[in-house]
C-alpha cells in the first residue's frame, strides 16, 4: 500500500498504478528493504514484536503488536494514541525491526511502547483518506489566520490524526513565536484539537520534498534520516568556492551532501603540506598558490610574477628537506617534471565516419572508359575530315591499336591517337612518289 490515492481502490491512482497491491512500497517515502524477509528464525525463536509503522511523510515510530496480528509491509494498522486512534502503514516487520530499534531508538523500552490495536477496515480506511484530503485546504487558512495576528512564522504542513479529532501543524521559526490567540482561533474555526509543533529548516525540506540543484530529489526526502551539521570548513577543504548562493540547498543551510567525500579530502590532504608552506629558492622564496587533491599537483609562485609553476608533493617534501638542510635550489623549475602532452584526435569508435553520412551526393557520374567515345570523334571538323581522306581505312567503330583489352592507354606508347595515322600517311606518300 504505498499512497492514500492506492488505497482508494477506485478510479486511477497517482501512485504505483497498482491499486493498493504494491509490494516493494515504491510509493513511500523513506522505504525500506526487508532482505531478512525469506529468511526463517531459529527453532524456538519467537517473531520480535515491535513493528516500525510509518505516518505521513517521513514520520515513524515503532508499536508493539501485543494481539500477535499476522502483519506485513503495507498494511494499515490502527494504533493507540493519546486520546483516540491514529492510522498508519507498517514499514518494517520482523529481525529488521529490531536492527532499526538498535539503530535510532537505543533506549527503547518495549513494555512502554504504544500497541496496534487491529488491522484497520474500509470505514477507517475512508476517514482517513478525507484528512488527507482537507490537510492542504487547512494549512492555507491557518497561515491566513497567522497572517492576521502578525506572527513571525511559517506553517509549512498539518497532518490530520487518522480519527480526525486532531490535527497538527508544522512550522518554522526564527525565534520564540507566542500562537496562544493563533490556537485559540485554529480551534474554533476548525472545531478540532490543535498542535503546534516547530521543525527545523531541514525537516521541513524533508517533508515537502523537491528538486535539487544536482537534478535528483533531495536526499533528507528520499533516504536521508539523521542531519549531521555541516560546516564551510568541508567546503575548504573540497577546494570549493565559499558561494553561498551554490553552498545553500533549498533549505537555506549548507548542503548535506557537503559531507559525503569529506572524508576521503581528509585522508588525502594528509601527504599534502600545509598552505602556508614557503620554498626557498635562490631566486626568491616561493608561496603556495592553490592544491589539486585529484591531480595531487600544488602550485607555487614567486612574488610579483604572473607564472605559477607545478609540483608533486614529493617535490615539495624534497625542497623543504634541503632548505632544512641549509640548501637553496637554484629555481623551482628544476624540479617540474615536464610530460608530454598527447592530443587525442578523433577515434571512429561506433563505426561512423561522418555527421553527414547520410547526406546524398548530387556529384555527377562519370562514364567509364570503355564507354567513352573513340578520340578521332573529338577533332575538329576539318581535320577529321582529312584524316579520313587519306586513311579510308580508319573508321570510328575500328579499334584504337594504342588501347589495351581493356580501352585503357599503355604507358610506353604515344597518347597521340593520330599520330600513327600521320606516319601512315607520309610513308604512303613517299611510295606514291617513288612510283
């Protein structure tokens, strides 16, 4: 059962789609994997009875199932509470129930806890559905009432008990905010029982949800459950411009996910100097510019130049042994290792040869040249004329004796088609002559 419009049953529903028959919870907020679930308990050992039961939004707390009720992740329970009953979906069952009891509530007394009462039914089901449904008309005119007693405070979300007895508001303020009159008029407008409750910025972020600058949905909304501070120290160290406008999530604090390489920028920052390290050179003394923790490069320069010059850690721990030692290289540079750098061109990697392979080419096609016509055709007038004159013999449709098989050209003789047919002519000449 992942959402209230799931559980309706009718028409279509703006979750999984599956009309309450959701097995994985993807619907919910904060889900959680039972990977104990096909496992099966030692013999003798009896099913842990405290279950995690999941409220609106990121709300949860963990119920004893005193009547021993067969349960399973999503099902509706009615639980107790302090007066009337409340509604709520079971999120964790079995072994796992008692990881999470370890994990966020250590000082749990299981005798204490509050029990499930039963498996709620459609009529409680359907209450419970309506509250969901008047929360966001509700919210709108509690902060018109706030509005009129100019409170300095933002009612960011209510939830209604699942008996709609009760209702109660969250809010965010900066300080100390005085809501008796505010209380006062909520419960005669509403004709409910009222709650004030202050949440922090990032619990209110957790609650409504959205977008981050990285694309994804906030983390404190989908699978973040404990805010740890963050401070513009692990900006520093990330090498991170102390932006706030980049720094800030949309909860006006500094972003969580700050944290998540902190400490691996700590464990590498270790074979680094500090920055306030100075190399003595004979050309001056050399200050720290600026780190590269992935390139594991520092930059140094001299004072009143433009140009920075790279170093390896190593190096540095090299110049700082010899000017401990009394010893001042003659410049950094001599300790700069020159590599060389490969430009990468362009690789036919998919098999594709160019963005315009799929362009037609209108070029003109060319005959082939045993399509050609022969070269005597390609004479002036006259000329042909004349040559077929005196060579009667010398047709169009004979072949060319300087073409191969082929009608291609030999190399080694003469490009000249009529230049044999001259030297025909003038030896014909002669022996007319002589005769």
């Amino acid at each position: 059962m992942g959402c209230s419009s799931c559980s309706s049953g009718g028409g279509t529903p703006n979750g999984c789609k599956n009309n309450g028959t959701c097995s994985s919870g993807g619907c919910n907020k904060l889900e959680v994997y039972d990977w104990l679930a096909n496992i099966a308990l030692p013999a003798g050992q009896s099913i842990y009875d405290i279950v995690e039961v999941r409220f609106k939004n990121s709300r949860k707390a963990f119920y004893r199932n005193a009547s021993h009720l067969t349960l399973h992740i999503g099902d509706l329970v009615i639980v107790d509470t302090a007066p009337g009953y409340d509604v709520g979906v079971v999120s964790v069952v079995g072994e796992l129930a008692r990881i999470q009891v370890k994990k966020k509530a250590q000082n749990f007394k299981a005798m204490e806890a509050r029990k499930i009462l039963r498996i709620a039914n459609q009529e409680e089901i359907d209450k419970w559905i309506k509250g969901r449904s008047l929360e966001k008309d509700l919210m709108f005119q509690s902060r018109t009432l706030a509005m009129n007693l100019n409170l300095d405070m933002k009612i960011s979300d209510v939830e209604y008990q699942g008996d709609l007895s009760k209702a109660t508001f969250y809010y965010t303020a900066e300080g100390r905010v005085d809501f008796r009159q505010l209380i006062k008029d909520m419960a005669d407008k509403f004709k409910v029982r009222i709650e004030m409750r202050q949440i922090g910025s990032r619990q209110e972020s957790s609650r409504l949800g959205g977008i981050g600058s990285c694309g994804r949905e906030l983390c404190c909304s989908t699978w973040l459950t404990d805010f740890r501070s963050v401070s513009t120290s692990a900006a520093r160290y990330q090498q991170l411009s102390l932006n706030p406008q980049k720094l800030a999530g949309q909860c006006g604090k500094l972003k969580c996910c700050l944290n998540y390489e902190l400490d691996m920028y700590l464990d590498a920052i270790k074979s680094f100097p500090k920055t306030d390290t100075k190399l003595h050179t004979e050309k001056g003394d050399a200050f720290h510019i600026k780190t590269d923790v992935f390139k594991r490069i520092i930059w140094f320069a001299y004072p009143g130049e433009t140009g920075i010059i790279a170093l390896s850690p190593e190096r540095v721990a090299e110049i700082k042994k010899l000017n401990k030692e009394g010893v001042k290289p003659k410049d950094l540079l001599e300790f700069t290792k020159v590599e060389k750098v490969v430009e990468i061109g362009y690789q036919n990697v998919v098999g594709q040869d160019s963005l315009n392979r799929f362009e037609k080419s209108f070029t003109k096609k060319k005959r082939p040249n045993n399509k050609k016509r022969p070269s005597n055709s390609t004479q002036p007038n006259a000329q042909a004329g004349a040559t077929k004159t005196n060579n009667p013999q010398n047709t169009s449709a004979a072949p060319n004796p300087n073409k191969g098989n082929n009608g291609t050209k030999r190399p080694h003789q003469s490009s000249n088609p009529n230049k044999g047919n001259n030297r025909n002519n003038q030896s014909q000449g002669n022996k007319n002559a002589e005769s």
